[in-house]
C-alpha cells in the first residue's frame, strides 16, 4: 500500500531514527526501512511530506503518524525545555528530532538487550533474534522478519537465545517473556499509572521474586519514554551522565562531578542513578524525556 502524508510541523525522519530509540530501522538508498506492527514500512521523507509503501494495510497513514508522535505540538515541547544554551544548541542541531512510540513488547525487550552495550551491538542482537525467532515477512522481494511474540522467547531455551549472541542477557530475556506471556506485566494497567508508579512496577519484586530480571530504572525509563509517552522520562547512560556533568555542573554535588570524570570507568548505582533523574526531570519539567534524547544526540556528536 502507497500513501503520502502532510506533516505540517517540525519532524525530522532523519534525526528521529538515527537517536538510539529503535534498532530495525535501515536507511537503503535514500528510504527508510522498518519492521513495525508485523508489517513492513518504507518511508522517505520530501520536505514536509513523508512518502509511505506498507506491506500491510494495518500500517496505514494513521499507524504512521501515531507512531512518529506527529498529534505532538512540538514547537511546545522545545519551548518548555529550552533553559539554557546547551540544550538551545542541541535543539538547534538536531531540529525535527522527536520520540516515537513503540509497541511495547518489543520497546521492552530490544532495551533489556541494550544494557552495557552500543548502539551497533544491540542491533546486532536484536536482529540474530528475529532472525531465529521471528515470523518471516515478504516486501518488495526481500524477506523480513516480525520481532518474536513473547509466548516464542518464553519457550525457547537458555542455549538458543546465547547463540543470539545474548550473553547473560539470554536468561533475562526468557524471564522477562515469560512474565509478559503469563500476565504478570500488564501493559494496559502501566500505561494507567503514573510515571513514578509506572517506573516502580517494572522495577519490582513480586514475593520476593525480581518481576522482570534485567530491568533496571535506565530500562524502565527507556520503555516508559519510547512506548507509554511518560515524556518526563530521562533514560540515563555514561553518555547523558557525562553530558549534564559537562553543561549542568551547578546541578550536582562535587562528589557526583569526580565520579563521572571522562576518563574514570564507573556503572551508575541505583543511588546515582536516582539523584542525577531527580535533579534532571526537575530542571527540564514535564518534558524532560525530550531533553534527553536531544542532548543524547549532541554527546554522541561531540557536542558541549
């Protein structure tokens, strides 16, 4: 199916996919390709209109809109984060940069895969996965594949998700899809909450049981951000760290100032992780989610 929509406000195809939010996204001779919805969509975009080929007519101009958030009035966003001169510059460079919304399932596991890794890696692991357990997909000639439903990972074993090229991830996947498979994560019930409510549930123990092994606050932020719109979100790695210590040293204590310094190897305790997200989501406001993926982009650019 062919269809073209009018954007008619800032929106950046470009910057939005190129951010670190999704990993299926392929950029082939000027097109976008992605595997969303069990479908597959091509899109290109000309000024401000975006050109649309779907091997669904599930993936319609509706679906395409809802999932690169264009209802969003991003001139007001960009004014509500606007408080300083990085993020000024930020906006500046990477305009049209917004966050998509992901279908949740697979927000949550392609970010349980991210942790301590690259950008490359984590695509790299993500599609071994499809690969193997994915429902194969046919558009223009070529072959796709959907990302796994959860019932597939619960059922696969340990052995055959690390020949994914998983690690200790393997195990935490399976867990966190069986619990998704058996009803434990209810994702109608987390988009309900509150985002510090939301937040606190998939970080959880359930009896004593962690409820999503491998989920930590950066996950949970990650999934909140990219697929429940808890826009004050602010996913938090050694590159935002080692950003707000560069642009925002007031905002911190001396002693969170050393301990990210460039060049000492540190993890993010729970502790720090919270303080930093705190202290952030304060000073951005409502939409603190969106000054984070701008200044994301100007740290991975060499930005200051």
């Amino acid at each position: 199916m062919e269809f073209t929509i009018g954007i008619g406000s800032p929106f950046s195809l470009e910057y939005t996919l190129e951010s670190g939010q999704a990993f299926r996204w392929q950029n082939k001779g000027g097109w976008w390709y992605g595997i969303v919805s069990g479908g597959v969509l091509k899109v290109k975009q000309e000024g401000d209109t975006l050109r649309c080929v779907s091997s669904s007519d599930l993936i319609d101009s509706a679906f395409v809109r809802r999932y690169f958030r264009l209802d969003v009035e991003l001139e007001k966003v960009l004014s509500s984060i606007m408080k300083d001169d990085t993020i000024a510059l930020a906006v500046q460079k990477f305009y049209g940069l917004r966050l998509i919304r992901q279908e949740r399932w697979e927000c949550l596991a392609s970010f349980l895969l991210a942790t301590n890794s690259n950008i490359p890696r984590i695509k790299k692991m993500v599609q071994a996965v499809c690969a193997r357990f994915g429902e194969p997909l046919q558009f223009e000639g070529t072959e796709y594949r959907a990302f796994p439903k959860p019932e597939v990972l619960a059922e696969a074993t340990v052995s055959d998700l690390r020949a994914c090229g998983l690690g200790y991830r393997a195990p935490f996947l399976k867990h966190v899809a069986a619990s998704v498979e058996e009803g434990r994560v209810d994702f109608s019930e987390l988009s309900l909450l509150d985002y510090e409510e939301a937040r606190e549930a998939l970080v959880e123990e359930l009896r004593g049981e962690k409820l999503l092994l491998g989920v930590g606050p950066k996950v949970a932020d990650c999934v909140l951000l990219y697929s429940f719109d808890k826009d004050e979100a602010f996913p938090i790695d050694i590159w935002i760290a080692r950003q707000v210590v560069r642009s925002y040293p007031k905002l911190l204590d001396p002693g969170m100032i050393l301990k990210l310094a460039p060049k000492r190897r540190v993890k993010i305790g729970r502790g720090d992780y919270d303080r930093i997200s705190s202290i952030v989501r304060s000073y951005f406001g409502p939409y603190a989610g969106y000054a984070q993926q701008y200044l994301f982009m100007l740290a991975r650019s060499g930005g200051s």
